[in-house]
C-alpha cells in the first residue's frame, strides 16, 4: 500500500477507506505508519471491526491520537455495539479528555499499570486476537500495523495478564 500523505480531512477519509479495504481484504504485510494521525486511523479501524473488544495499552492516552473526533465516533459505535474496550495505561493522569468521557459513559475500562509494567516502553492496540498495531517505543507514534495476524492473539493474552497481575481500575474523578 502506498504511504498516504495524511495533510487534510479528505486524505484522512481515503487513508482510513484503505485501511479498510486491507482489513477486508485479509491484507497479511506490515503496514508502517508514524504519526499522530495514523495512529488514530489504525485505532478507529480496530473499533469500527471489532466484534468481540479492543484492547489498548498505552502511556498516556495523548489527546492528539484519542481524542480526534472520528476516533472518539468509533470508539462511542463500538460501546454501543457491545464491544468490550479496555485500556491499560502506564500513566495515572490520562491527556485524553473526549475519549476518556465517552470510555467512562459507555462502559469502557480503564486500569493504571503497576510494577514493572509501568515502566515498559512499548505501546500496542489488539483487536479480537486478529489484528494488532505496535509501537517499540512509547515516545513517538512510530509503529507497524498487522491487520491480519494470527500474533494478535498473543499480545490479547498477554494484556489480560498484565491487567490480572499488574494492574489497578482507573478511579475516574468526578
């Protein structure tokens, strides 16, 4: 797939109308992507495909990927849908607002990582043990995509346990 130059709300309706294509397409190759915006694209596609849950585990829930409004729209579709979404955050203060009212509204979960999993430096999103987007390092937005891929279903595996041994509910302030 050609690398979309993501500059304005059209290129984001094309990018994301690719990402489907692929996803519907059982597309199997890596897909680079290392921006804000792109990482917003993967994230809404996994919850507009969802058919079981989502699965996030992230720094800090920066507002810049979670709270643009198309990602806020599918994560509020996906609730609705039944869809179970659960995210895993490094940081106790999220910098999302919009996305954490709507987690918080709907039914979404939300934990506080402990212990050594605090400090891990990898980002990853895990849709239905089929596809999965991985960040090496959680400073940046640089990441590769698999939107087919039966190692999803490792890294859901491997959430759960962190959420069973190293995790704590989010207390949301009222």
């Amino acid at each position: 797939m050609d690398k979309l130059n993501v500059v304005n709300d059209q290129n984001i309706s094309e990018y994301r109308n690719a990402l489907k294509f692929l996803i519907d397409n059982n597309y199997k190759k890596s897909i680079h992507n290392n921006s804000t915006t792109d990482a917003a694209c993967h994230i809404a596609l996994f919850f507009d495909h969802a058919k079981k849950h989502v699965k996030i585990f992230c720094k800090e829930l920066l507002k810049s990927v979670y709270d643009t409004d198309f990602l806020v729209e599918s994560l509020k579709n996906a609730l609705m849908r039944g869809i179970k979404v659960l995210v895993l955050m490094q940081e106790a203060a999220p910098d999302s607002e919009k996305f954490l009212t709507v987690l918080k509204d709907k039914g979404g979960l939300l934990y506080i990582a402990k212990g050594k999993v605090k400090k891990s430096k990898i980002n990853y999103s895990v849709m239905d043990k089929k596809a999965i987007r991985f960040e090496e390092c959680n400073n940046n937005c640089a990441a590769i995509s698999k939107l087919n891929t039966k190692k999803a279903k490792e890294y859901s595996k491997l959430f759960d346990k962190m959420i069973k041994n190293f995790a704590e509910e989010y207390k949301y302030v009222h």
